[in-house]
C-alpha cells in the first residue's frame, strides 16, 4: 500500500470497467496484421494541362539559405515551382538560370509568356525580350505575393 493513498483495489477494478484496458500494454503486445498494397493507377494528364494552360505566366524571385541564392519560380495556372542554385546575383547567371527553368517548360510542352518578378530582375528585361518573354517588375514597395 501506498501510505496516504485513499485509491482502493475496487476503485482500480472499477476504473477498468469504466475507461476499459490499459492501450499503452496492448500497443507493445499486439502484433502487426499485413494490410493490402496500395494499387496506383497513372493517368497522363500533361496533355490535358498543355491544351488548358498553354501559355504559362511565371513568378520569380531570388531567396538565400544560408546567404546561398537560390532563383525560385512558380507558374500561376499549373502551380508547378522550380529552384535553382546560384554562385552570384549577375545578370548572366541569372539568365542561365532562367533559360534552364524555360527550356524545362518548353521540353513539357508549356510556352512562357510573361515572368512576374522583384526588382533585381530589371537587369534581365532587354535578354528576356529577345526570348519572347515580357516580364513585369515590381515596384520597390511591392513584392509578388504568388511567389
């Protein structure tokens, strides 16, 4: 006996009754059971997502882990997002890297027509003309809250 412990053997006896056994004991003795595979079944839908959403809007950003940068777009209609790993912020890179994320695109079939983006990306406006894509910049006090 517990001293000062006011809980009888018929107290325990009619807590089980009531709350039913102790889970805790049951979890650790009971054995697993086998359950049914999952069956997955694929259906192409990408040609589906290319005849609605042909022409892709992009929104870009540039986002740093760690101080490392990273270019990070999202398309509007398919919500499809890609990152991409960056050495420095030049304009160069950050047009290797944008042509890298078109040519993804391109390979499923989808068209970028316009890039929505921050300020940073100023720089790459006359390079993205040339490639067809027309980008809108943000204002210093705005952002693109899609990306």
């Amino acid at each position: 006996m517990i001293p000062n412990c006011h809980t009888t053997k018929a107290d325990i006896i009619r807590a089980k009754n009531i709350f039913g056994p102790n889970f805790g004991s049951i979890k650790v003795k009971a054995t697993r059971r086998p359950t049914q595979h999952v069956q997955l079944k694929w259906q192409d839908r990408s040609r589906n997502k290319v005849e609605n959403h042909g022409n892709v809007t992009l929104t870009i950003a540039i986002m740093a882990i760690n101080k490392i940068p990273y270019v990070i777009t999202t398309s509007m209609n398919i919500q499809f997002g890609t990152e991409e790993l960056i050495c420095n912020k030049n304009t160069g890179t950050i047009m290797t890297s944008i042509r890298q994320v078109v040519q993804a695109y391109k390979t499923l079939g989808f068209r970028v027509t316009i890039k929505l983006g921050v300020g940073v990306f100023e720089c790459t406006r006359k390079y993205l003309e040339e490639i067809g894509i027309i980008i809108n910049v943000a204002s210093i006090n705005e952002h693109v809250p899609e990306i």
